[in-house]
C-alpha cells in the first residue's frame, strides 16, 4: 500500500498549503462579486424603475438612494484590491498540473471582472449627470466608481489577462457592447445626451420669450397674434422646475424680460458651462490623473492645483459642441411631438410661420456658432415637415374637390398647393447669408428635392384636373365655369409658378470640387427641375388644348340645337310675292342658347369670333346636309335670317363696343350672306367683281359701304349650293275659259 501512495506523490505532488490559500481567496473573492453583482443589478433595475422619466426631483430627498451608491462604490474599491492580489497571486509560476487549477479560476475572476464592468459601466452612465440635480457628492460618486472601473479594465493589460472575445453571456444585451475606459470627454458626452433636452425646452423658452418681444412690437399696427397664443399654448409647459435649483443665473434666466432679446440664450450658455467648470474642480481633487499633467497646473500663491487656461477653454467648447448638436437632433422631435400640446396637432401654417420667423431673424442676431447650428437645424426639419404635412392637406382638399362635379373652389385650391410649393422651394434657394449666388454645399438640396417631386405630380394633376373638368363643362355647356377655369384658375396657377426659382448650377457642377452626397442631391435636383418645368409648359398650352375641346363641343351642340329648333324643309320653299320682313324665330333662340353664354364669359374676342364661326359653319352644314331647298321666296327669308345675326350683334348689350366692331368684321357673315345671294341669282347670272354692293337694311352692315369682292366669292363650292334652288312651279291656264269669255 504504501508503495502505491509513492508513486502517486511522485506524479500528482500533495498541494501546498499557499495554493489552498490562493484558491480559498479567489472562491471568496468570487462569492463576493457575485453579492456586488446582484446588488447592481436590483440598483438599476429600481434606478431605472423609478426614473424613467427622468423626474429627479423625487429623488432629491431619499438619501437611502445615494447611501445604497456610496456602499456600492466602497465595495467595488474594496474589491478592487482583492482582484489585483488575485490575479497577482494566480500569475505565479507553478507546477504544471496545478496550473490548470489556476488557469480555470483565472477564466472565472475574469468573466465576473467581465460583468462587473459592464454594470459599472451602466451604473456610471445614468448617475454621471445627477451631480447638476444633487451637487458634488453625487459627483465625488461617479469619480471614484470611473476610477475603480478603469483599474477593472487595467488588469487586463497588467497581468495579460486579454482574450480574443469580450462577450461573456450573449442573453445580456449589455455585454455586447465594447468597454473603453471612462475619461473626462467620455463624462462630458454622458453630461451632453442627458442635458440635451432640459436645453431643448429651455432654448424654445428662449425663442418664446424672443418672439414674444417681436409680435408685440408687430401688434402694435393691429396685425394678428394668433400665432404667438399658439406657442404660449405649446411651450407653456416646457419649462422644466426650478424648485430645487438654487442657482441665481437659473432664476434670472425667467425673470430678465426687460433686458436684449437673446440674452436668456447667453445665460443658458452660462449655466452649462458651470456645470463643466464644477465637473473639472473636482476632478482636479478626486482623480487628476483623468486630466493629465499636462492639463494641471499649482498655483504659485496658494500652490493650489489648477487646470490651464487653454485645457480649459477647449473642454468648454468639446462639450458645447455635442450638447447642442445633441439640441439639433431631437428638437424638432420636441417641438412637433414631444410635448403635452405638440405643434403637429395644428395646421402646418404653424410651423410655416415658426420657420418663418427664425429664417428671418437668424441673419440678424448674434448667437453662437454652436447654437446657431442648432437653430439651423430645427428650421431645416421644419421645413421637411411642413413639405409633407402641407403638401398632404393641400393635395387631399384638391383631390376632394375635384371630385365633386362643378365645384367652384377646387381651381383655387389647386392654387394654393402650388402657391405653397413654390414658396417653400424658393425658401431652399436661399440661406442666412446668400440670397444669390450661395454655394452648393450649404444650399439645403435635401430638403427642396421632396418639394421638386411634389411639385412636378402637383403641376401634372392640376393640368389633368383642368382638360377634365372643362371637358365635363364644355359637354353641358356651362361656358361660365369653363372660362372660369382657363381664364382664372390655369391663369392663377402660371402666375404662382412664374414665381418659382430654380437656379442654374451646371457651372459650378462643371468646376467640380463637391462630395459624393452633394454631387448625387445636385444631380437628382437638376433631373426634378426638368421635370417640372416641361410640365410647366404643358400646363401653359393647356388652355389652348381645353378651347379646342370647347370647339369641337361647340360643333356637336350647334349641329343638336339646329336638328332640334331648325324649320322644317317646307318653310323655305313657299312661295309668296311679299319679302320677308324679319327673321325666323329659330335664330334669336340658336343665338342665344349658343353664342350669348359665350360672350356674357368671356371677353375674348378670338374666343367669341371662333364660336361665331363655328356656329354659322353648323348652320350652312345643316342646310347642306338635310339638301333643304329654297324658293325664290326662301332665299330672302334666309338672307334675313343670316342678316339678323350682325342685327343681334348690334343690339346685343353685353359685349363692348371693341367687340362688336372686330365681331361685325367676321369673314363667316360674309360667306352666309354670300349663300343667300347664291340662292337668289338665277342661272346663267354672271358676278361682277367691281359691283358696288350698297348696304340694304336687309343685309349685315359694313363699316365701308362699298367692297370690291361680292359676297359669293366668300363661298367654295359655289354649284353645290345652287342645286340647293327649287324648281319653279308652271301656272297652266284652261284656254276655254279665256275664249268664251272673248265670244261673250
């Protein structure tokens, strides 16, 4: 037997009393990490309970809270050591089959170190900012669990402890993030995001406060402040207490009305920077070596340490820049649906006239550059939410309108859609500091290329709106709307894109020198303009287009009208020995169904000598057609007929005297008058082109009384309409009747 225990302590020596030691300290160093492990994950898990909406002014009075931190940062200091002497200790070198044993305790410490860090990590990103809310002892808190955070993440690299994966458990969301050590800009980016949106609501307090000033000073003429009750109505509850702030720059903030109009923003500057300035003086006590030694300086008289000047100017602006460039991304979000009564909820003209305001007051203040971004940005996403929320109502009342039939609004509606439209691209050909000839990279393309595409299916269904609905009115008739539309609403609608901007860049596209993103915007906003202009200039000929619909409606309403009040085919072919002395019925009625609607529309003398023209077209067509004959009788009556046309003219009172001359000159009145004259001749009867035609109260008066061209010669087709004469009738005589009575 005891051979066999031999040979085995030859092989697997006894252990050592030090490596039981070793060992027995890493199973208690590591039952207490897992203790300091879950006592931080029930404090975030109440932190974040508790504060989810970030309502620290409950928490000002429970001191369990920030005693609950101070035992989590002694244990994690206290633990520290003991992860140091463990890893020290573990190191060593030994035999080889007890090194497997400490490899094995080596990989358990460091994936508790692991998780330990990365709760530490959490813990310091959500009370790192709290030091504004409960003063420098909550910031005395957050250095020392940084500082003991950077000695965890230091024993990687002090006793190679590195591995090829940071991920110690992939069911928790938080490991799957890299550790870097926690540093002064690293507390300041936690201060920036935090901070961000009470700047937020106290910027907007500042525009309230800056607005105010300008609407009163604006309603001193008696203009509207609708406006301004719409923004105290938003910002109303923005902002944030000040309870428990005993900073008198905070309390002057509100209280200094009386003073220049962005001084509040001065002194919101002001107060963040204390904030940075407080970080930095206790930094300098607790842990300097976050700052570097290049950065502290000792005072020569009290031998004080200090930061540098310069150091210090440059953490001041670090910082300025991420907190309001944080401002700029979600203030929009703020504004528009952030709030108790978000400025989403009201019609886009709200927002218009915010943007409004600050694009015009922007070129003429002096903030800085940092917030000036801020601003920028808030106007920009404005006005990309106004594009898609304007747009929207506008071409959704458009839509609606035009659905219903010979609705007199929807012309205009269409109009102030593009009127919109226009108005917000032209915005986008401007900043604060070009009105002309701005550079590409600070012109903002982005946000007019959604208003060129909008713009462009805008002007291409206004125009179908306008062929359609004057094809329906044209149908019935209804020349008032018709001439409504392509006289007014089409006429409105040039006028608005008239206005429209678009600046040619091709010369600076053609230098070159610009970005890949503002290279692709360029060239999308060239291609969109395009667009819009070809259907630009379709709209322009679209009121050509609907009065060529209107004539040839014209034709088909003349021809029924005719088919329905013309004659019968005896009419014409009496004969009688008297002349006619006034014109047949029918005419005043064709005239007045026809042409009167036209003229009492329009005072377009090309549009009325075209239905002129049209309509006694319809008239010789029906004759020819229907081969209606005439007696000698019926071709008088027809001449009067025709001759009553210029006598309506005449006599009509609603059209001017300009006119009725231009109207009374029409060659169609001549070619009628010709027809009749056709109709009388008989055959064999030659023209004479030197025949001094005098005016006869019959026929249509001229304002020469002589022409040297009859009106036969207006009229083609000459023999066609002589076929239309009827035969004379032979009056046979009994001769019995006449010698009887001779014999008698």
């Amino acid at each position: 037997m005891s051979r066999n225990i031999v040979t085995i302590t030859k092989w697997v020596p006894l252990q050592a009393e030090e490596n039981t030691n070793v060992f027995l300290k890493c199973n208690h160093l590591k039952s207490a990490a897992r203790d300091l492990l879950k006592l931080l994950g029930k404090f975030l898990s109440e932190f974040q309970q508790n504060n989810g909406w970030k309502s620290y002014q409950t928490l000002s009075d429970n001191e369990s809270t920030i005693e609950k931190l101070e035992e989590i940062s002694d244990t994690t200091h206290g633990l520290m050591q003991h992860f140091s002497n463990a890893f020290r200790d573990l190191s060593q070198n030994r035999q080889a089959i007890t090194m497997i044993k400490v490899k094995m305790w080596q990989k358990i410490l460091w994936e508790i170190k692991l998780k330990l860090s990365y709760f530490l990590q959490q813990l310091i990103s959500e009370i790192a900012f709290l030091y504004v809310h409960y003063g420098e002892r909550m910031l005395v808190l957050t250095f020392r669990l940084s500082n003991s955070y950077n000695h965890y993440l230091g024993l990687d690299a002090k006793f190679l402890l590195t591995s090829n994966f940071t991920i110690c458990s992939n069911m928790c969301p938080y490991l799957m993030y890299p550790l870097r050590k926690i540093s002064i800009t690293r507390l300041l980016q936690i201060l920036a995001q935090n901070r961000a949106e009470l700047c937020c609501h106290k910027l907007i307090d500042c525009l309230l406060d800056t607005y105010k000033l300008y609407e009163n000073h604006e309603d001193d003429n008696g203009s509207d402040n609708s406006s301004i009750e719409i923004y105290r109505a938003i910002t109303k509850h923005m902002s944030p207490p000040l309870n428990n702030v005993s900073d008198p720059e905070i309390k002057t903030e509100v209280q200094s009305t009386d003073i220049d109009n962005f001084a509040n923003m001065a002194e919101l500057i002001k107060y963040e920077e204390q904030n940075v300035l407080d970080l930095l003086d206790v930094a300098i006590k607790i842990v300097p070596s976050m700052l570097g030694d290049d950065t502290i300086k000792k005072s020569k008289t009290s031998g004080e340490s200090k930061i540098n000047t310069k150091a210090k100017e440059k953490v001041l602006d670090y910082y300025q820049e991420i907190l309001w460039g944080e401002v700029g991304n979600f203030l929009d979000h703020i504004i528009l649906w952030w709030s108790a009564l978000p400025l989403a909820t009201r019609p886009p003209h709200s927002s218009q006239h915010l943007r409004d305001w600050i694009t015009q007051f922007l070129p003429t203040i002096e903030i800085p550059h940092f917030m000036l971004s801020a601003i920028i940005s808030l106007a920009d996403s404005l006005g990309m939410y106004i594009t898609s929320t304007s747009w929207d109502q506008h071409f959704r009342l458009a839509l609606v309108a035009s659905r219903k039939p010979f609705h007199h609004g929807t012309g205009r509606t269409f109009n102030e859609l593009l009127q919109n439209l226009v108005l917000l691209s032209n915005q986008c050909e401007t900043t604060s500091d070009w009105i002309l000839g701005a550079p590409l990279d600070e012109l903002p393309v982005v946000e007019q290329i959604p208003i060129l595409h909008r713009l462009d299916h805008s002007i291409h269904t206004t125009r179908l709106w306008a062929i359609n609905e004057t094809k329906r009115l044209a149908n019935n008739w209804d020349v008032d709307k018709f001439f409504m539309i392509t006289h007014c609403d089409i006429v409105n609608c040039l006028v608005q894109l008239n206005s429209l901007k678009l600046n040619d860049h091709s010369a600076d596209i053609e230098k070159g020198g610009l970005g890949a993103h503002v290279q692709v915007c360029i060239n999308m906003r060239g291609k969109l303009a395009s667009e819009v202009t070809a259907n630009h200039d379709l709209l322009r000929i679209t009121p050509k287009e609907c009065i060529g619909t209107l004539a040839s409606v014209c034709r088909m309403v003349s021809l029924a009208n005719l088919q329905m009040i013309f004659p019968e085919n005896q009419f014409y072919r009496r004969n009688t020995f008297n002349v006619p002395e006034k014109a047949s019925a029918y005419v005043d009625t064709y005239l007045d169904e026809i042409l009167s609607p036209v003229l009492a529309a329009t005072e377009d003398h090309h549009i009325s000598n075209m239905i002129l023209k049209i309509m006694c077209e319809c008239w010789l067509d029906h004759i020819y057609m229907n081969k209606i004959k005439f007696s000698h009788y019926g071709a008088y009556q027809l001449l009067t007929d025709f001759a009553s046309v210029s006598t309506w003219l005449i006599n009509c009172p609603i059209i001017t005297q300009q006119m009725r001359k231009v109207m009374l000159k029409n060659e169609v009145l001549r070619r009628c008058e010709g027809v009749g004259r056709l109709l009388l001749r008989c055959p064999g009867d030659q023209l004479k082109m030197n025949e001094k035609i005098k005016a006869k109260e019959t026929e249509s008066p001229k304002s020469d009384t002589s022409e040297l061209m009859p009106p036969e010669m207006y009229v083609p087709n000459q023999e066609q309409w002589l076929e239309l004469r009827a035969h004379r009738r032979k009056i046979k005589f009994k001769t019995s009747l006449c010698c009887n009575s001779n014999e008698n």
